[in-house]
C-alpha cells in the first residue's frame, strides 16, 4: 500500500488518531495537529469537552478497532476495563420492557473515554512515521493556483509564529467544530447541504465505586427515553471497578447536579436497579454536564466539485445525537474504509470515499434520526416509513420481553453489526407478530 508523500490529520481524539493509523500505512510522513497539549495520563481533555462524559463502543466499533489497532480489545482488558456480552450482562429496559437476556457475540468493552483515546494515541505515537503538533491548529488551507488541490495547512501555534505543512493529502478530523466549509467556500467551492435535527439532549455523568451487589451482578443497565418520559438512564461497569452513570433529558429536560436531584432524576425513570447505583454507591468526582442540541449530517457524498487532496472525516462529517453511542463506531467504520480506498485505485479519493462513508453512515443515522422523531417536538419529516419502523419497534420490543432472539436481533442493529434492515427479515416479523403487543 505504501506510496510516497505527506499526510496531515486536523485533530488528534479519536477520529484523527484512527485516520492517522490508516495513512500511516499509505504515506511516508503523517502529522497530526490538535490545539490541545496532549496528556500521557488518561485524563479528561479541553479539546474533547465529551471525554469527561459516558462512552459508549458498540460491538462493531470494537472489532473494527481491533482491526486497525491488533489486540486492541486485550490491551484495554488489561488495564482493568471489562469485556461485556452486551446482551447477556446488561440489563435492557426498551420502552418500559425489560429485554430477555441471553448469551451473544455482541462483546463491548467498558472503558472511559480518556483511557480508550491514551491507548489509542500511545499506539499511534509508536508508528516511526507519525509525529504530533499539539497546542497548534490549522488557520487556512493552501491550495495550487487553481484551487484544484491542496497542498498543505497554515499551522498557527498556540505561543509562536504561524508555519506551513505542505501535504499530499490532508484530513480534517475536528469534529463538530470542523471549519472545512467556511474553508472550501474561500476557496470557491460549494458547501455541503446540511441536516440537522434539533434534539436538545442535556446529560450529566458521574462515577461511582462498584459495587457487585448492583445491578444483580452484571455489568450495564439501559432505560430509554419515550415521549411520555423524555429521560435515559444509562449504567456501564468501567475500569478501575467503577461504574458510570448517564442521565440525560431531551426538549429541555435536564438532570440536576446535586446529589437529591440526580437521585431523584434516577428515580423518575421508573428502573429502581439504577436508581439504587446512584442512591447507594461511593461517587467518585464531581458530577459532569454536557449540552448537544442537535444532530448534524453534512452531505459531502452529493458535492459534484472538490479540491484533490482534502477529505473530512468522522464527526466532522456526521455527529450523532450521543445517546446512541455512534460517533466512535461509525469513525472506525470510516477507517477501514480509507484502508481499502488507499489499497486501491488512485485518483478521485474524495469522491469514492464520501460516497462510501455515505452509505456507512445511512444507517445509524437512520436509526437515530427515526427514534428522535418518535418524540412530537423534534422537527423532522415523519414519512410513513418512519411511522411504521418506529410502531413495529415498540412492538419487537414488547416481544423481546420473552424471545431472546429478537433481543439479539435488535442488539446486533443497535451496534450497527446488522444494517436495520435485518429486523424485516420474514422469520423476525414473524417472531415479533406472535410475540408483541400493540403499540400503546
């Protein structure tokens, strides 16, 4: 795969560290520049104001970072973050029904997000052929004449004199805050349309000692939000025997920071196993909030002009409403595709890889979008489809109260393992016909 040249990744969490392991193989030279001064501790970050928050990486994340980073899942085991069968060690309450567990290949791994991102950027650190720009950032792109291609980024250090990095390709992987469309439209190009869904999420998370006495032994617990009852209560075991705990409102809805309030938050979702979490176990730290008021897809797969060498790259292109997890999957998603790009043909990377992470992204986006808009306040067209796949949902639901297989089946999508379109298989339908009750 190796061809000669430079590659520049915009941002160092975990979007631009998977880009950067990717390129690493494809280019001689890869610099990652991030306005941050990076930590060697696992410690919450400026520049990833989320990282203090509950993370969660879905199945197919972790196989696929498994893929780029090898023994990845194991290193991370080993410094204490447990390997979770997300189905049958989580207790799933899915529109009030508690889910029938059952052992599964769905295995996840409980680890915080500054812990995932240190181990990932120690790997990346060792590659001979990367280096890092922290407590920098990139200021302007430079391009040829014509403005077909870029050539570089305008680096402007946070205590120094601005600098060049010429580049055969560069990545912005900055995430919501990406400036990549101000920067194309200075430089005579379209800007991509924009989706957004206004969601208004508010959540606060806070550690706790675990306890093995909660949660009836095992290692998660989940409540959803539904519209009569705009919450989500999320606990997952983490290294260092803690347990994390995400409450979160949407439309306005915002858990408190004291210690009655959040109680009570806890208790409002009607799960009286994760309430006790809260109201019994040792916090550990100060509780941390996080406002997200809206999902944002930006559509670069139906821009028919781009410079040559420049592409935009996890939340940058899509950010998830977090409350289902999908940022980091989808990312590493993205990664394997990148690899397979580079393998390939050259010439046009920008167009075959938007078209591709288009198509990856149709998905969760699909399943986030679709559950947002069960809620009557979220603007958002509420087609027939949409209508349909979210009463058919509850009903699975209801059925996976007793069918194990449709609890698997559900998780397998949910960890975006399965496209969503799997549920509709005639064996699933049939299941969830004999098993669920009506829609109430």
């Amino acid at each position: 795969m190796s061809r000669a040249g430079n590659a520049v990744v915009l941002g160092a969490s975990m979007a631009g560290l998977i880009a950067a392991r990717v390129l690493s193989d494809a280019y001689d030279s890869v610099t990652l520049v991030d306005r941050d001064a990076l930590p060697d501790a696992a410690v919450p970050r400026r520049g990833v104001p989320q990282s203090r928050q509950l993370h969660v990486l879905l199945a197919c994340g972790r196989q696929a970072l498994d893929e780029l980073f090898d023994g990845l899942s194991d290193e991370l085991h080993a410094c204490g973050a447990p390997l979770v069968d997300l189905n049958g060690q989580v207790h799933w309450y899915n529109d009030g029904y508690l889910m029938r567990r059952s052992a599964s290949q769905l295995i996840g791994v409980g680890v915080s997000r500054p812990l995932l991102e240190r181990t990932v950027r120690a790997r990346v650190e060792k590659l001979a052929n990367v280096r890092f720009h922290p407590s920098a950032e990139a200021s302007a792109l430079l391009s040829t004449d014509d403005r077909r291609r870029i050539t570089g980024v305008l680096v402007t250090p946070r205590d120094g004199v601005p600098y060049r990095l010429d580049a055969d390709l560069v990545v912005d992987a900055c995430g919501r805050a990406s400036r990549s469309p101000a920067w194309l439209a200075a430089l005579g190009y379209p800007t991509p349309a924009e989706q957004r869904v206004a969601v208004d999420v508010t959540y606060v998370t806070r550690t706790y000692e675990r306890d093995p006495r909660h949660l009836d032994g095992l290692l998660g617990a989940l409540t959803n939000a539904v519209p009569t009852r705009p919450r989500t209560g999320i606990v997952a075991a983490q290294e260092d025997d803690r347990f994390a705990v995400a409450l979160s409102g949407v439309l306005g809805e915002q858990p408190p920071l004291d210690d009655e309030g959040y109680a009570r938050f806890a208790e409002s979702l009607g799960q009286p196993l994760i309430s006790q979490v809260v109201r019994e176990a040792v916090p550990v730290g100060e509780p941390a909030l996080m406002r997200y008021p809206a999902s944002v897809r930006r559509r670069y797969e139906r821009l028919r002009r781009f410079p040559n060498g420049y592409l935009v790259f996890g939340d940058a292109l899509c950010s998830f409403n977090p409350v289902y997890g999908q940022g980091m999957t989808v990312a590493a998603t993205e990664g394997l595709l990148l690899r397979r790009l580079l393998a390939g043909k050259p010439g046009r990377l920008w167009r075959r890889f938007f078209r591709g992470a288009g198509k990856l992204i149709d998905g969760p986006w699909s399943i986030a979008v679709g559950t947002d808009l069960r809620f009557p306040e979220v603007a958002g067209p509420r087609t027939l489809r949409v209508r349909l796949v979210n009463a058919y949902v509850h009903r699975l639901h209801a059925a996976a109260r007793t069918d194990a297989v449709l609890g698997t089946a559900f998780l397998r999508v949910l960890n975006l393992v399965d496209p969503p379109h799997r549920l509709l298989r005639p064996a699933i339908v049939a299941r969830v016909l004999r098993g669920g009750s009506r829609p109430g």
